[in-house]
C-alpha cells in the first residue's frame, strides 16, 4: 500500500495543530497559497483573517496571554511582518509565547530581485528569540515542531518568547515525510536555596523593603506567596507599570502598581531600603529625560535580584514564604466595594469610576492608554478580572489585544479602553471582532489630542506653544467619528456624553454579545 | 557679544531646510519632542501630521517621486520605525528620496531596557541605503546633511536612495555648532562609449528588439530619445511592470507597459533576439511558481545592458540615438481619442473606461491595485498625466502616496485607485488628506475580496475552495462601508454603482477642492 503523501504546507501544519496550536491569525498573499490550503484541509486549526497584520501580530499576543500557548500569524514576506512588528515588539516585552509563518520567495528565486523581495531575516531578528529560513519541505514540519518549544520557554506558567519561521514558498508545496511531535517544554530553573536564605536574612531584618514583581511573579500562585512573605516582614508588594498579565479585583492578593514618571517611581521608593527583583527588571524611566536619572531608585536602597525573568518565580517565592516560616498567615486580599459615581461630564476619573460601577464578573480589560490605566485602581474593589497592560509602548495594541483575548476566552466580556491616538493606529481590529462576532466592548477616550505629548512638552519647561508644534499634538481636526467608523465596519455603537450615559451604554454592551463601540467624549 | 546658541534639534531642522528639505511628515512621540519644539521655531518646514506611520513614509515616497527630492518622516523609536517598514520597502523599490529620522533613547539609556528599547539600526537595514545612530548634538546637523546627498544618489533626475538618521535624544536637546550647508550631489556615471557602440551594432541588424525602461530611463528626456531610436531601427519600447512614476497621455512617447504574470511576459517578448536593459532589471516573475522559471526571458533572447540603475539613461540614449543617426526622425507619441463607456454596471473594464473619459489635464493617477492599473492603457488616450505604480508589492501605499503627491503638487488633481484590501491597510490617510484639504479623490474598486489571491489560488490547479481558503479571501463579510468610514474622518463621499454615477462623482470631485471618496460597488 501506497504512504499517503502530503506537502510541507500541510506537513507544517498538521504539526502545529497535534502541537496545540490552534489559532491561526492570517494576512494571506500569493507566496502563502499553499498555506492557505493547508489551513483548509485542517479543521483542528482555526483561521481568522485581519485586514492588516498589526492586527493579526497584536491579537496573537492578547491570545498567547490569556491561554499561556501560542497562536501562529501567517504573514506576507518582509512588508507583511514589518506591519506586525509594533505588536511583536509589545508581545516580546510582555513574554507572550507566539509562532510567526513568514512566506517568502523559494531560495532559488531571490536572485531576481523580484519586487517584493528584501532582508526578511534582518526584520525578524528585532523581536524573535528564535527564527528560522530556508527550510526545506523536509524539514519544515521538525522546524514547525522547535518553532513550538521555542516559543514556550519554560513550565510552568504563561510565559513565552516569539518564534519566526520564515518559509520559502517552495518548502510549502513540495513533499514532505508528514508531521512531527513536538518536544516536551523544559521546566523553569530552580532559584539556589543560597539566594532565597539571603532574601530571607534581608526581609527578616524587618527594614523597609519591597518586592517587585512581574512576569511569571504575576501568576497567582505567586502572589499568594509574596502575600504570606508580606504578612510576615511587612514588606511591599508592587508590579512593575505595565504588567503584560495580572488578575485582579475582589479575592485577589493587594498588590501596588509602579506608577509611570520617574519622579513618581522614585517617590514610590522614598525609604526603601531594600529592593527585591522577582522576574522583575530593576526600574526604569520609560524615557530619558534631560535631567533626571534613567534609574529611579533611591540612593539608600540596595537592589537584590530573588528570581531572574527565567528562573521559576513561583518556587523561588514558595521557598522564601517557607524560610520565613510564612506558611500559615492571612493574606490581604481586595475586597469588593459599592463603587459609586456622580452625575456629570465623562472625564479620565470620572470614566473611571463608571467603568469600575459596571465592570462584569471575569472582564478581561485591554488598554495602551493612560486613560484607560487611570480606571485599574478602582476595578480593584469591582468585580474578578484580568488586565493586560501595554508592555512595550507601542500605542496600537489594545484593540488587537482585546480581539485575541476574546477570541482565547468567547465566554469572557473583554473591555478595549482606547486612547484616540492609539485606536486610530489599528482600528481594523474591529472589523475582525464584527466579523467573528467577539464580546468586545470598546471605549475610545475622544479627547481629541495626543495628550501624553501635551505633558511630556510641558515636561521640557515649554509654556509658550507654537502653531506648529500643537497641531502635532491635535487630533481634532477633523475629528473622527468613532461610531461611524465602527459601523463602517459592521461595529454597532454609540456616543456617551454624561456618566449616566455611559452607564447605560457599558451595561448594554455587556448584556449582549458581539462586538460595541462607545465613543466617550471628554 | 555672546553668540546665539541652539541645539542639536534645531541645528538638524535648519540644516535639512536650507538644503531644500521642505516637508517633514510626522508621527512624533516623547522621545521626539525637542524635534517638535525646532520645528515649530523653523516655518520653512512644513509639518504634516498623520495618524499612521504607514501614511508618513507613503507620503514621502508620493511627495518624493513628484519633486525629485526628499521630504523628511519623523518616527518614533523601533515600533514607529516598524510601522512604516511596508511603505520604506516600496520607496526603496521605486528608487525614491527619502529622510527618515527616527526618534530613539540617548546612548547612556539603553542599558536600562526601557519597555520601548529594541535594536533600530537592525530594522533600518532592510530598506535604507544610507543609515546613522548614536549622533552627538555636535554632530546632528553635519549628519543631517549628509542624509540629504545619500538621499539624492545622484543628479540629474529625481532618483534617490533611503537616508535614517536615528537620533538619540540627548543629541536633539544638548547644545549645538548650528546649522551646516549640505554637499553638492555628484553627476550620474555616464555609460562608455564601447557599451554604446555594441548595443547599436545590435539593434543596427534589424532584428527583433526591445528597450525596457524603467527608473532614469523614463525621465521624459529619456524616452524621447529611445522613441527616436525605436523609429530609427524599429525596436519596440517597454516599461517595467510597475513604474515608479511616468508620465503619460496625449503628447507623451508612445510606450508599452510590461504586464504582470510570467507567461505574459514570456508572450510579450516571443520572438524578441536582444533585450536591452535601460535603468531596469532584467524581467523577474513577481512571484516564484511551481513549474514556471522566475526568469520568463524566452531562450532565443539575449539580454544585454546599455545603462544600469544607477548611470545616466538620459545621455546614455542620447549617445544610443546619435551613434544610430536617429536625431531627425519623427516620434511616436499617444494621440488624444474620444473615450467613450457605456450606460451600465461597474466592473473593472466599465470603471476604467469612465476615468479615462473624465480624467482631467494634469492629474497624477496613484494606484496599487489591479483594477487601478487596469485604467492605464485607455488614460494614454485621455489627458497628460503622471501615473504613480506599487513598486514594492506591499498594498497600502496607493493612498498615502496620493497624500504625499498632493502635498507636493497642490495645483494638480490627484486619483487614487484602491482596491478594497489594499485600502484598509492605510485609510487613515483620509484624515491628513481632510486635514490639509487635499485635492485627493479615491476611488475604492469595492469588489469585497483579495481577488487576486481567488486568481492565484486557481492557479495552483485548486478547482474546489473549501470554506477556510474562501473565507481568507473574503472581505465582504461585513462589507465595509467605505463612504462612512471616509465621513468618519472628514471626507465626503458618495457611491457609484453605474458608470453615469461614477462619471459624475467623478467631475463633481475634481471640479471642488479638498477630497472625496468615490465607492465603485463592482
């Protein structure tokens, strides 16, 4: 009897899916035929289309957070990943596991120079902790299989790292010798128990100190922990400013929030003497300012590293809460609160204080604005919810983010709280959330302006601004239309003037399914 | 007397504007701030901004290709880089000149890994042939000018190269030397005499052959001479497949246009004995095939090269004409005829018989789809014209080239024909177009599908289309509604679903200033 044969398309395919992979977030062109038909011929894969890959690279990462396993983007050559690398850049920031199917030319037709043709590689290597070209059909179901493992770092946890397999279109149409099983994921490294005793001899001094946490810190297994290691010592717990992942509300540990300007981290900080990294960066200024240090920390304050990014942060905080002997202690937890708000115009706080009124059981919230961020410490006493921040600073990202979280969690509502200026960089994500039918509900925070570049202008002592420099910074002419842009694209919405207004807007959405579009005007 | 002081931001502004840099199109960001700041304090500089960086560096690549000289983008560190990737590749393709300036951190900041810290310089050498990082405010404006001579490889002729300058930004706030006048360009090489002579020897025999054209050698001066040479010794002249910019219609040289598909091209040069390269590459597949050479050159032709890219065209078929005693003869050129269409539907041949008729004196036509480039042939007949292609591939670019062409001819009406895919990539570009009142009027060829992948799909021999492979091809699912999405962002427009509606639409627009959006339901 004859072996069925298939091609290096379905090969690869095949492989991704029996790998777990099982979304596929498509801008398909001519190189990626094969693909597509491969992607037919699999049911166990589900193909969604974007119409532009900012969209595709930004949901891949708001799914990969939310699953903890990645989803695979099927790009178009260079010019396609380069429209998805503002997003890759976040998702790299934020540790979302993620495969990237490049098409590219077969090797043997680059010599032409065709028009589409250019360094696909050199782009890759800006965000991929592993990429791959020149597979051949035989290999290309074993590079779909390490593409995989690579982009799962380590167990267990949610975190990961981008994978870039750049495929010639000539490994996809020939034939391969069919899919391979993926490698078992290595387990996070262990913390030397060295490390920890030295964290415990310092928090048991019973000085000020603060354990900073992010990434696999953020799990909450690990705050459970870092909650009894607080108990115990009286030490702080703060995230970093923009934690890609962290679920939050009433039952959740109490944690702090870094805040975003220097000054602001380093007043944070004001007396604490030791500061405690846990699958944390040591802190930041976001940029760099004329006269103020790019490290906000307090001169007295020592920085000791408890987990590295890599290291298993869980374990490592487990050990410590056991050295401390922190096992049996209450933990702080937010409790829920009746959360109230008046009457009034929609501002940033007031916005806020709506937003946390009506926030769902289980709302997954996306955000890459200010705005949007000003409403976290009130969602705290709302209702069980995640937030996904913008890790990497590229604005864009929250609508493509609360389209892939939605489609990882359909049963979830998921909340986009947009800035303007961002919405407007890849407002094509509602076009895929109308055609999916995906509960997003969306605020766009209309205020018309850049408002951060407003600040930050003040910033440079700047009172006096010119014609030129504020119509850099104005959006307002003309002003967009929020909600007949959304129906353009088959989004239903409407405009919230007053808190009543978006109330009732907020409610509605969520009673429904499918996607809405708010325009808050403030 | 003390002398005046500036830095290094308005040291580099000044520099590029007295070296005739007139446009600086504009995303900027914190880290660009003291840029904003000079450009406010430099009104030679006009400054556009746009919601998108794909609209910034399509813009410039439109503005750039009709003035023969850079206009700047300002971008935001790697994500806003990244973002104008796509549109930096089709400029690079079209030969374009171009200033980018990307925003980044100061040198001394990057060892913190701030979120928005990523390799740029890796992300500029896909596309720019000229690249500098880590200036010093000493240095920024010598650097300046040095990007304006890599821009402008050469003289004379409005080909140019990609210049980024990625500019820390303590080199924009510290204290400058001032402004720098920019360097002279150098001349184009001119092609030896010994290549001038076998060619004519060649074309002398008689038999079969063509001139294919591109780049320098479409420059009108260029074209006239190879029309004397075509009717001295009966060559056929040809231009590439997509053009960066040509300008046709009644008046211009009677010239041929490559078509796209391989076996069209090897149909189009059946018989032909000697190709000759003029500014061009030699014809390539756009797209690697499975039994199909990449190089559809039929095997009785030899190729050979009278003047490459970077040489002078222009003398190189001025000498050709002379060596040949083609200098009296009289030249073929597009006669003006009556366009006529009939009462009916629109579909791509209807749409682009009604252009041709309606296209006014002057218009520069910019498309990037296959229903625009459809309209090409019948508008040599119309009105003289210039015609902007895709030279890349990347789709997306018709409309924010149209942007940049306006800015840059504001007494010329300017078309742009989109397809429907295409035209979601980038639509933002409406905003700037409304904002600046723009004499641009889209045409949106709304087929509600990627229709040349349904093509390319049935030519892999796949008769049965599974509903996955449909679905990736389908836009129509909701159909977006291009007339609201133009109205969202301060365009009118209107839809046509005959040609006398289009026609009229059509006329409506050119005769009012400011833009409009035209939706051809086909």
């Amino acid at each position: 009897m004859q072996q069925p044969t298939m091609n290096g398309a379905q090969a690869l395919i095949e492989t991704l899916a029996q790998g777990g992979v099982e979304l596929c977030l498509a801008n398909p062109g001519t190189s990626e035929m094969h693909l597509v038909q491969a992607l037919d011929q699999t049911p166990a894969m589900r193909s969604v289309l974007t119409l532009f890959e900012g969209v595709c690279t930004g949901a891949a990462d708001g799914y990969g957070r939310m699953m903890g396993k990645p989803a695979a983007t099927l790009l178009h050559l260079g010019p396609g990943l380069a429209n998805g690398i503002a997003n890759l850049h976040n998702a790299r920031k934020a540790a979302t596991p993620l495969i990237n199917i490049v098409g590219n030319h077969p090797q043997y037709h680059m010599g032409y120079d065709a028009p589409l043709t250019s360094d696909i590689d050199i782009l890759a290597r800006n965000f991929s902790a592993w990429t791959k070209s020149c597979s051949t059909a035989q290999t290309l179901a074993q590079d779909g299989a390490e593409a995989i493992s690579a982009s799962l770092r380590a167990n267990p946890g949610s975190l990961g790292q981008i994978a870039t397999l750049i495929m010639g279109a000539d490994a996809a149409w020939e034939q391969s010798l069919g899919p391979v099983a993926s490698n078992p994921i290595p387990a996070r490294a262990r913390v030397n128990q060295t490390q920890v005793d030295t964290v415990a001899q310092l928090l048991a001094k019973g000085e000020k100190s603060v354990l900073l946490l992010e990434r696999h810190a953020l799990q909450p297994a690990a705050l459970e922990a870092a909650a009894r290691i607080r108990q115990k010592t009286g030490c702080r717990l703060i995230t970093g400013t923009f934690p890609a992942r962290i679920d939050g509300g009433p039952g959740a540990v109490q944690v702090e929030r870094m805040p975003y300007f220097p000054e602001q981290i380093l007043s944070t900080l004001e007396g604490t003497r030791h500061l405690v990294l846990v699958g944390a960066q040591a802190p930041a200024s976001f940029f760099a300012y004329q006269n103020l240090s790019g490290r906000p920390i307090p001169d007295e304050c020592s920085t000791i590293t408890l987990a590295r990014i890599e290291e298993d942060a869980i374990d490592a905080l487990e050990q410590l809460a056991d050295a401390l002997d922190a096992t049996h202690v209450e933990i702080l937890r937010f409790e829920k609160q009746t959360l109230e708000y008046k009457s009034g115009p929609l501002n940033t706080r007031s916005i806020s204080q709506v937003i946390a009124a009506c926030l769902p059981q289980g709302a997954i919230v996306s955000t890459d604005s200010g705005g949007g961020n000003a409403a976290y410490p009130a969602c705290q006493f709302a209702a069980p919810h995640s937030w996904l921040s913008l890790t990497g600073g590229s604005i864009g990202q929250g609508g493509p983010a609360a389209t892939g979280a939605a489609l990882a969690c359909p049963d979830r509502p998921v909340l986009a709280l947009l800035g303007d200026g961002g919405a407007a960089y890849t407002i094509q994500c509602l076009w895929t959330q109308a055609r999916e039918n995906l509960n997003v509900t969306t605020v766009i925070y209309a205020n018309r302006s850049y408002n951060i570049l407003n600040v930050e202008y003040a910033r440079l002592g700047v009172t006096d601004v010119g014609s030129t420099a504020a119509s850099l910074f104005d959006i307002g002419n003309p002003e967009i239309d929020w909600v007949a842009m959304a129906k353009s694209m088959g989004v239903p919405g409407a405009t919230a003037t007053t808190t009543e207004e978006l109330d009732r807007l907020l409610r509605a959405s969520f009673a429904e399914t499918g996607p809405f579009l708010i325009q808050a005007q403030c």
